[in-house]
C-alpha cells in the first residue's frame, strides 16, 4: 500500500512486535499522533508567538510551562528541548571545550558523543571499561588523574551514559559523578536510553547535564529531546546572543546562542509534549519492562550455545546477545543461510532485528505486554528446538 507516489506506507508497529533496539522507546502514543498531524505545518507552534520571541515562552500551546515540567521531570533546575540527545552534547561541548581540549567519555560511548567533541576541537579519552563491560567510578578517577596530568590540568567535561547503547549495561553514574566533583569537572549525563522510560534523578545522580532523546525514549518524533542543566551552568549553555550587525546595529534579544535561537517549531515539540503525560507516568513502570526483559533474556541463556553478553540479570530492555553456538550454526547449513532467523521469527509475528545476523545482535523489549514478551520467548526456544538445538 503506498501512501502517496512512491511512498510506501509504514506498518511495522503494527503488523508485528518490534525488538529493534533503537525503536521500541520512540514509539509515538496515540495524542502524539494526533498532534504531529495537528501541528504538522511547519512553523506551526508559532501562532501565538509574542514578546521575547522564544520557544519556551509561548504559552498556546503551552510550551513555557512544558519547559519547566520538564526540568522537573528530570529533576534539574533549567530545561531546553533540542533536536536529539546529540544536539544536546553539542551545545554543551561548544560551551564548554576550547580547541585542543580533553574530553573524558567511555569506552562505550555512543558515535554522537564522540562527533560533539570532534565539533568543538576536543580530543576524546575513554575511561575503560571493566571486564563486565562496566563504567565504574574507580576507572574514571583513574582516568581523570591520568588525562589531567597528561593535559597539565582537568578537562573541562565528562560524558557519561547511564545505560550504553552497546549492551545496554547500567553504568556507576553517581560514583563517576563523585570523582569528577573532586577534580571539579562538570559531567554530562547521557540519558539516551534512560530518560523517559526509568525514572531519573539529576540532582541525586549528581550530574550538571541531563540529556535525553525524544524519539530513542520519550514517545516522539525526531529529532527531538531535551537538555537540563542546574541554575549554575544554565547561564552559560543557555546564554543569549550579544552580536550586533554593523552595518544596521541590530541585536537579536534573548535568542540562546547554543539553541540557535528556538530549536523544535512544529510536529517535533508537539509529539514530545502531547506524549509527555504518558512518558511521566510509563517511568514509574520500570520493573514489569525489566520482568518482560528477564524473561527473554532467561529463554535465550536456555538454548544451548547462546550467551548473553549484557549484564545479567538485566537491568534494562536492551540486551546484546551471542548465538553463535546455536542459531549461527543453522545458518551455516540452512538454505536461507542467516535469514532463517529472520524469517522464522517473522512467521510468529516478531521483527525489528538486524535482517540476517545470527552471531551477536542486540533487541530490545521496551514497550511490549507480558504476553508479548512470553510469546517472544517462546518463539526463541520453538525456533532452537525445530533447528534441533537443545534447550535446557
Ligand atoms: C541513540 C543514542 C544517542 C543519540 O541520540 P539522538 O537523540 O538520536 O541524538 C546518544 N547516545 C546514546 C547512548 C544513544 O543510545
């Protein structure tokens, strides 16, 4: 079916239960949808726009008070939407990193943490991480000695992800934070995987920088998230423009220069805000999505051959798994070679994985109903046994 020329329409939400790793948190709610058809105009959240001409001032709809919500949520004291968690890094490495500065992240650091460093000129240094594939505090104060005195003095930021991307393993943040605090460093807490599906605490993490990813965890369209800072450093990543024109002197008010001056006009801000009463409440919901998560991971650890390479028990939806003791070794025999998996887990209803891997992968099982989790470990354990794996 196409929704219009060559455009296909989409359905993968609803013809199947989706473990792709990067979606399941993103997933629109019903008023989301609503308002990104609503507000989906361009510059549509600026109807009622008036004096200082900015985002988080607009009132109708109500954005200004969304904006502190927001902060709230998150427990830190000054909040800005921003188009994706990256864009949030980016506006905290441009205040704070000079060219030719270290910036301290981790050995599980996403792509888009490193790219803000290389935005601003920063030279990365990765605390290691541990043999369970752990960010600890004791690495990281290992690391901020030994970067500052490789740079002659501490570096001028630390980003730390509470849950990595990789396998989605929880990280030591308030120990991290804790070290950092003794060498005086500000640390970004990267909240990805976090903000919006658990809940999250600023001040108790003691963090400086919260960032969080609409469209990876809060129900929205992309690019979208946020960025939260305390009363200390929002003056800085939050200041306003000082430019004038030479020629015709004009000045630009109260635009934030790293904001660019408003950042999500449209269907982007409306989807994060019509979702936001949902988001708030979903967080207080952790445990059953770590239940669903256990149960997946504990059918997969039963097939023989199959490992899971994250944290176990999970501590989160997202699981790095290796099976290529079982489900690679079908492949190696099986007409449809790595498809087989694929095809075989689409017959029961299921998809989002990377088509045809069977050695390490990686799904995620935010977002589905108990029964929805039980069918998916049953369609793992179904699927081993049919392939004469042994299943414990
Ligand atoms: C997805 C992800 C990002 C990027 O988020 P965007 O909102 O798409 O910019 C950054 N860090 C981690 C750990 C992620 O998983």
């Amino acid at each position: 079916m196409r929704l219009c020329g060559e455009i296909e329409v989409r359905d993968r939400e609803e013809t199947l239960i989706n473990l792709d790793p990067i979606q399941s948190g993103g997933r629109l709610t019903a008023d989301a949808m609503k308002a990104v058809i609503a507000y989906g105009d361009g510059y549509s959240v600026c109807d009622a726009c008036g004096k200082p001409f900015r985002l988080d001032h607009i009132k109708k709809p109500p954005l200004d008070a969304f904006h502190r919500d927001l902060a709230a949520f998150v427990n830190m004291d000054v909040a800005r939407v921003v188009p994706g968690a990256r864009r949030g890094f980016q506006a905290v490495t441009h205040t704070l990193v000079e060219p030719g500065q270290p910036v301290v992240l981790t050995a599980l650091s996403h792509y888009t943490a490193f790219l803000a460093v290389e935005s601003a000129g920063g030279v990365p240094r990765e605390i290691p991480a541990d043999g369970d594939h752990r960010i600890t505090g004791e690495a990281a104060a290992a690391t901020l000695e030994a970067v500052t005195r490789e740079f002659g003095s501490a570096p001028p930021l630390l980003m730390v992800d509470h849950f990595d991307y990789q396998f989605g393993n929880e990280h030591q943040v308030r120990e991290i934070a804790k070290a950092a605090r003794q060498y005086d460093v500000p640390v970004l807490y990267n909240g990805a995987y976090s903000v919006g599906i658990l809940p999250v605490d600023g001040k108790a993490l003691g963090v400086d920088f919260v960032v969080g990813s609409g469209h990876k965890s809060m129900a929205a369209p992309a690019p979208s998230g946020i960025l939260a800072t305390t009363g200390e450093y929002a003056g800085e990543v939050f200041r306003t423009t000082g430019i004038r024109g030479d020629r015709t002197g004009r000045t630009f008010g109260v635009k934030e220069v790293e904001m660019m001056g408003c950042t999500l006009m449209g269907a982007t801000v409306m989807g994060l805000l019509a979702s936001f009463p949902h988001v708030r409440e979903r967080v207080t919901r952790w445990e059953p999505e770590l239940e669903n998560a256990r149960l997946v991971s504990d059918a997969l650890a039963s097939i023989e051959g199959t490992t899971i390479l994250s944290e176990v028990p999970r501590n989160h939806t997202l699981t790095r798994t290796d099976t290529t003791g079982s489900f690679d070794g079908v492949a190696r025999r099986h007409k449809k070679k790595g498809y087989f998996l694929t095809s075989a887990l689409k017959d029961r209803g299921i998809g989002g994985l990377f088509p045809g891997a069977t050695r390490v992968w990686k799904y995620n099982t935010y977002g589905l109903t108990r029964r929805q989790a039980e069918h998916v470990a049953s369609a793992f354990r179904e699927i081993a046994r049919e392939n004469s794996i042994a299943v414990r």
